[in-house]
C-alpha cells in the first residue's frame, strides 16, 4: 500500500495581506521616528535668543548710575572675531539724544555699554543681538532717571557715538555683519533637512522592495 505524504498548504493570499500589513505599519513607525529625529535636529538652528535681565531693570527707575548698562539674553551670543558686527547698545534721552560711549562688549550670554546720562528723565534703550542661531534680534525698552543731587548731566550726542577704540570692523551695519551668518543658517537647516529625506526614501524603498516579494510556489506533490 502506497502512502501519499501530505505536504503544507500554501500560505492562503490572505495571510501574506496580513503579513503585508504588518511590515507597512512598522515601516510607518520607523518613517515617523526618523521624521521626529530630523525635526528635533533642525529645531535648535531656528531658535532665537531672548533678553531675559537688563541693567537697568524694564521699566525701573534708576537713581544712581551703573558701572555698565547691560543685556542678558537666555543663551551665548555669536560674535564671531570679536568684531561686534550685528550688536548695537543705543541710550537714547528725553531729548532725542544719544548717551552711550560707543564701546560695546559681548562676553557668553551678556551685551554691555557704558553711558554717562544727562537730566533726569525718560530713556530709552535700543538693542540689537545676533543669536546662537545667527539670526539678528532687536528690541527697546524703557526707563526712569532720577538724577542724585549735585548730579552733572552730560550733553549727549546728536548720532550714535563711535567707541575710540573700534577696529574698523566694528563700525560696519548691523545687517553687513548678520546677513552671511544668516545664510550659513538656512544651509545648515536645508542640510538637516536633505539628510531626513535620503532616510525617508531610503526606507520606503526597502518597504517597496519587501512588498514586491512572493513564497516560491510549492513543487508538485510526491509520492
């Protein structure tokens, strides 16, 4: 008596759908991770600093002049040679005029400038940064001078003073000093952003590749 030996029978369509399914929804989550890495690397690069102290105080009023007027932001400032291209400290007076000696010096997070004030009054400072990220930030506020008694106020300036002792570069435009830091920006974000996308089509094209594969059919049955 002849024995016929029973072979397994084909996966059915429906189970190699099944299986199909799966690899797409792993292929999907591994896309999404790959999206979040790239996203969570070109965030720093648009990220913009932010003063978060000042000498004096927004809207304080001060009563005895300060070594330094000061700007402190929430992350190190970029300046690069030392060349303060792109910062800018103006103290500008009740009278329109301009109070501060021209110097400025930018050590880690922090901006300063030294000023002798004239009568007593209303000021306000104007400040311009250039970010970690390389991208120019500017503001102004305002605050109160109570000159002390025998106080002699000094006449200000007509337009912003230039510090003596600047090197020629410090003296350029703020926008001469920010606009290629700014285009080293967008370069590095368009790179972070190419490397993200050579990862995503890299995985689709292997989801593509898997799908397209199909089980040997079975070789006839033996005795």
């Amino acid at each position: 008596m002849t024995t016929r030996l029973q072979r397994p029978a084909a996966r059915a369509p429906r189970d190699r759908f099944r299986a199909a399914g799966r690899l797409v929804a792993a292929s999907a989550t591994a896309l999404t991770i790959a999206g979040g890495a790239v996203l969570g690397l070109a965030a720093p690069a648009s990220a913009h600093n932010y003063m978060i102290a000042s000498t004096p105080k927004v809207d304080g009023t001060l009563t005895t002049l300060p070594e330094a007027f000061e700007i402190t932001t929430n992350d190190k400032l970029l300046d690069i040679g030392g060349s303060n291209a792109g910062f800018a400290y103006r103290i500008v007076g009740p009278d329109g005029k301009y109070y501060e000696d021209g110097c400025l010096k930018v050590d880690g997070p922090s901006m300063t400038t030294k000023a002798a004030l004239g009568a007593s009054g209303k000021y306000t400072v104007e400040w311009q940064i250039v970010s970690a990220d390389g991208h120019t930030v500017s503001d102004e506020y305002t605050f109160t001078w109570k000159a002390p008694s025998g106080f002699s106020p000094a006449s200000g300036a007509s337009e912003p003073p230039t510090c003596a002792t600047a090197s020629s570069g410090s003296t350029e435009a703020p926008t001469n000093g920010t606009a290629s830091r700014s285009g080293d920006s967008a370069t590095t974000d368009a790179l972070f952003i190419g490397a993200g996308g050579l990862v995503l089509v890299g995985a689709v094209v292997a989801v593509l590749l898997l799908l397209r594969r199909r089980p040997a059919a079975p070789s006839p049955d033996e005795d």
